[in-house]
C-alpha cells in the first residue's frame, strides 16, 4: 500500500471507522438502469472498502476467507454508498456509489420531497468503473467527478438529467487517490484530488464549463515534502478565488495532521504558496470540509485534540486570514463525531458529521453562526433509525432547505446492502422528513 493512501486512511480512522485541446461535441445519454455482473460488483465493494477503517479490515475478511469455489461471494445487488449533492436550477442532486456498470448513479430531489429518479441515473457513462463521486453546480451544469483506476474522472449533468459526454479527465495518473471533490464558478470548475507517490500532495485540475480540462495537475498546493489528504474546495463570488483545504502531516505523522489552505484564482494562479495553516492543534485534525458564506470561509473537520474525535472549525477570511486560530468546538459529545460537511444560507450554516455518541453510526447536526456561535452545542439527530447504522453525510441547501444525504445499512460492512436516504431540515433543526426519503430502492 502507498504511503500516502496509508496517511488517508490512518485520518479516516480518527473519523467515521469507519480533453484535449478542443472543445468535444455534445453527446447526450441518459442509460437504462443494469444490474452489475459479480465481478464488476465484487470490483466496486473491494475499491470502495479501503476507504474507512472498517470497510479496510472487511476488504481483508473478504481476501482471507469468503472465497467460495474459486470466486468472491457477490454482494447484494443494491449495495450503494459514499453519497455527495449539491443543489441547482430548483432541486437537488444526490450522487454515489453504485455496484451497477459504470458505479456512479444519482437522482434529483424537488424541494419538496418529491424524488425525481426512483431508478437512478446512470452518471458515469464511461467504460472505466468509478467510485466515491464529488459534485457541484455551476449555474448550468452539475459537474460529477469520481476516481477509477486510471485517475479522477468526470461528466457533466443538465438539470433535466440528461448526462453530457464525454467523460472528461481530471487527471489520468494511477497515482491519484480521493477524495475526488468539486467547486464551481460559472467560468471554471476546479477539481482537486491527491497524488500519491513517495509523498502525498493535494493537485488540481481546472474545467472549464464546456468539459475543457486546461491544466494536467502538475501544480501542487502542497509542500512537496509532505502527507497531505482529503482536500475539499469551495467557490468564493466576491474575490473570484477558491479556496482548498487539506489535512497535513508536515512530516510529523498522522497522529499530528493539521489543517492547512490555499487559495486559487480562476486563472490557476495559486495565491499562498504551499498553504497556510488553519488548525494547528494537538492531535489529529483531518477529512476537512469548507464553505464560503459571503462574509468569511467556515470550515470543519474531524479532530483529536481531546484524544476522542470531535468536530471543530474555523472562520477564515477573504484574505486567508485565520480569524479562530485555536478552533471552535462544534461537538464534542461521548463517542466519535467525524466526516463533518456544512452547507450555508443566511446568516448560518447546518454541519452535518457521523456519529457514535449512542455506539451504532448515526447522523447528527448542528447549525453554526457566521459570528461564530454553535446553535446547537449538544447537537441534534439528523438520521432517525431508518437503518441500524446511518453515516458518511453530506448537505446541501437549496430550496428554503437544508438536504442532508447519508448512507445506511443493516451492518457496517460493504458487502451487506447499503441504501442512500435523504432527511430535508429547516433553518429551525426541523426534520421534513421523518422516516427519511429512500433516494434508492431498499429491495
């Protein structure tokens, strides 16, 4: 295993455990829902079990003693995780992995509850399988983005549904690894991933909104002597910048990853050399997530300082300035909260991580002041028992609402079904939806 996929996975488990030079033509496809042969399931389970602890040591049951006359015990048809949405042109749009060809399927949601796709779209028109997607919304188009085997991929999505080809690569190296993420300007969507070879560093590769790849992912935003893993991105309308967050290492172990940023303008134009520390606190902090929220940028991560995982997070201005230098404390219940998202309307933000404070995975919430203020310090359940375990959320909002997406399952094992659902919140905490809307099929 490479060193730097070893640093993601060693931060994952403070967490939940868990085209060329023109412009192609258009080409539109909107796929019949298939089933997944045993070994293009057996492909996708395996790929997706390195990324949490649990599934890690899962992926090594399956190697060591579930081969059954010569071959792997397929996993159930409906297996689906890792969920990411964004919100666009009046409705959400909930995308994950699936053990059906291509592996990412997504579906729309009005913002009244009504699920648009029941069957699921076939996201990933590619030939190349594809797993644990990243999207966003650039005011015309959802850009998906995913890893395969061969680098970190793409396509873009009308509103309507109808997926536009062809699948365009972010990076084409056998070196990349995810998290795969996604911001977006109405110009450039920058796509950010992490490249693993003696060290780890987090790269880029811009988009344009045509399916354009400009750049080949040769600038990192990184040290380039360094673990760095699991950046995101968010797109900020008053400077024209992104800014990328990461998790860090700076040669001090995983135990010791720190929060770091960079900030990039639409032109490529990195603007703080190898990043700028956000959280230097002791412990591990890692799987940040970040949001521009007109005034500042929020961001969150899962962190060790306490010697449990917690959630905390920062306001950083425009500038890159660290406005909360020693954190602020989101949750800090019993039990593990890890994998934070946020999504920001007004003058607050909902973040949303996985939870353990009760033992099983839940998902839980809290809204959180742009002054900086927790709303809700003890936190609220997001998730409602629909499924024994309930993780690895993410939220979006859109509609006078928050949307939170999360993935449940009988068992905390990527060989058993897992089911995407989906819980509508209020600016109050208020669940619409209570139990949860089943985004896919549960049998």
């Amino acid at each position: 295993m490479k060193r730097g996929v070893r640093a993601g996975i060693a931060g994952l488990a403070f967490g939940s455990m868990l085209v060329g030079c023109g412009v192609a033509p258009e080409q539109a496809w909107q796929g019949d829902v298939e089933d997944a042969t045993t070994e293009g399931a057996v492909e996708t389970a395996e790929t997706a079990a390195t990324e949490t602890t649990a599934e890690a040591e899962a992926l090594m049951s399956v190697e060591n003693g579930l081969k059954e006359n010569g071959g792997y015990v397929e996993p159930a048809a409906l297996a689906r995780f890792w969920p990411a949405v964004a919100y666009g042109d009046g409705k959400y749009f909930a995308v994950w992995t699936d053990v059906r060809t291509g592996g990412i399927y997504g579906t729309r949601v009005k913002p009244d509850g009504t699920v648009l796709d029941p069957k699921g779209i076939r996201i990933n028109i590619g030939d190349v399988e594809g797993r644990r997607p990243g999207i966003a919304f650039n005011g015309k188009y959802f850009f998906v983005v995913w890893e395969s085997i061969d680098g970190i991929d793409g396509v873009r999505v009308k509103p309507d549904g109808t997926v536009v080809g062809p699948v365009f690569h972010a990076i084409t190296s056998g070196e990349s690894v995810g998290p795969a993420r996604v911001a977006c300007s109405p110009k450039i969507c920058l796509v950010t991933f992490t490249i693993s070879a003696d060290f780890s560093n987090i790269f880029f590769s811009r988009v344009t909104k045509d399916g354009v790849v400009l750049d080949t992912g040769d600038e990192s935003l990184s040290a380039s002597n360094t673990f760095a893993n699991d950046a995101s991105s968010t797109w900020n309308n008053k400077t024209k910048e992104f800014l990328v967050v990461w998790s860090d290492e700076h040669g001090e172990g995983p135990e010791n990853a720190d929060i770091y940023g960079n900030r990039v303008k639409e032109d490529g134009t990195i603007l703080d050399g190898n990043g700028f520390p956000i959280s230097e606190a002791a412990g591990a902090q890692t799987t940040p997530d970040v949001e521009w929220t007109h005034k500042n940028y929020q961001v969150v991560w899962t962190d060790d300082r306490n010697g449990n995982p917690d959630i905390f997070g920062a306001r950083v201005s425009k500038t890159g300035t660290v406005k909360d230098p020693d954190g602020i404390p989101i949750s800090v219940a019993a039990g593990a909260q890890a994998e934070p998202r946020l999504a920001h309307h007004n003058d607050k933000s909902l973040v949303v991580w996985d939870d353990r404070r009760d033992g099983p995975h839940a998902v839980w919430g809290a809204r959180w002041g742009e002054d900086g203020e927790v709303w809700d310090p003890s936190g609220f359940p997001i998730s409602t028992g629909d499924q024994p375990q309930e993780y690895l959320p993410d939220v979006a909002y859109g509609g006078g609402k928050f949307f939170v997406v999360y993935s449940g399952q009988e068992t905390f094992d990527p060989l058993e079904p897992h089911f995407i659902l989906g819980t509508r919140v209020t600016h109050q905490a208020e669940l619409k939806d209570v139990p949860a809307l089943p985004l896919t099929r549960k049998h």
